[in-house]
C-alpha cells in the first residue's frame, strides 16, 4: 500500500476511523489509535480560540482598566510617604488581568498576555501624572515593581 498524503512512501498502516493509508509522517497518535489528518480534526482548544471580537473587546476593557488602576496607584502612591509599588503593581497586574479575562469569557492566548501587558505599563505611566519620575536608585525599585505587575496579568490570561 502507498500512503494517501505521501504516494511515494510504502506503508502498512491505516485510520482507524477510514482505513485509509498512512505513513508515520502524517499520522495523527489520538487517544483511540492512529488517525488520519482528515479524521483527528485537529483544533486549537475553544479556550485559545480568539477572534478579533474579543481582541476589541479584550483591549477596551484592558484601556479602561489600565486608566482606572492607574489613577488609584497614583493617588494611592501620592498620598503614602513611602513608596508601594511592589504592593501596588502585582494588585494593579492581578485585577488589570482579571477583568480581562472575565470580559473575554475566560479565553487564554499570548495575544491577550500582550494585551494586559501593555495595560500595566500604561498603568504605570499614569502614576507619573500624581508622583512624578523617579529618580536615582528608585529607577530600579519601579522597574522591578513594574515587572512584577506585567508578569501577573500576563499569567492570569496566557
């Protein structure tokens, strides 16, 4: 027998399903025995399937988010004499990521990760508005906070 996707390849294999002939290179191993490419119907899981309706809608909520936990960090670290921020971003990244995830029906991707990513860091621009640049080795203490916060909402919707 030749292989039906491969016909210079000799094969004694077939789908379990069709009984077509299959070479190891085309073969699909699925918890039921070897399948063709036809028959395995390989998708990507309903959670990672994103469509451009919920990338909006994922970067609408993930804007709005990003100016409102900006605007709360800002005050929050305004008003303290002592700076937050590695308190202050990972809240910020947690519910930046959460409130996506809940606007997009709890779907996952790396599109969405640099969605929420992208919202922290507009988060934290926010804050300069109320406490300003920072200076000397604080540069270092908000780049770590900063990392922190990103690091959170990305694994919350990755």
């Amino acid at each position: 027998m030749r292989c039906a996707y491969h016909p210079d390849v000799e094969t004694n294999l077939g789908c379990g399903k069709c009984g077509k002939p299959i070479c190891p290179k085309c073969l699909v191993q699925t918890p039921v025995g070897a399948r063709c490419p036809e028959c395995a119907k390989l998708y990507k899981l309903p959670t990672y399937r994103v469509s451009t309706k919920y990338y909006l809608m994922a970067t609408g909520t993930a804007l709005g988010m990003a100016i409102v936990c900006g605007i709360a960090w800002g005050v929050i670290a305004w008003k303290t004499p002592f700076s937050l921020n590695l308190l202050l971003a990972p809240v910020a990244g947690y519910a930046i990521g959460e409130v996506v995830s809940l606007s997009v029906n709890r779907k996952r991707g790396t599109g969405l990760a640099i969605v929420g990513g992208i919202a922290v860091i507009i988060s934290y621009a926010i804050t300069y508005f109320f406490v300003g640049l920072p200076s000397g080795l604080f540069i270092l203490y908000h780049l770590i906070a900063l990392g922190l916060g990103i690091f959170i909402a990305v694994t919350r919707l990755r």
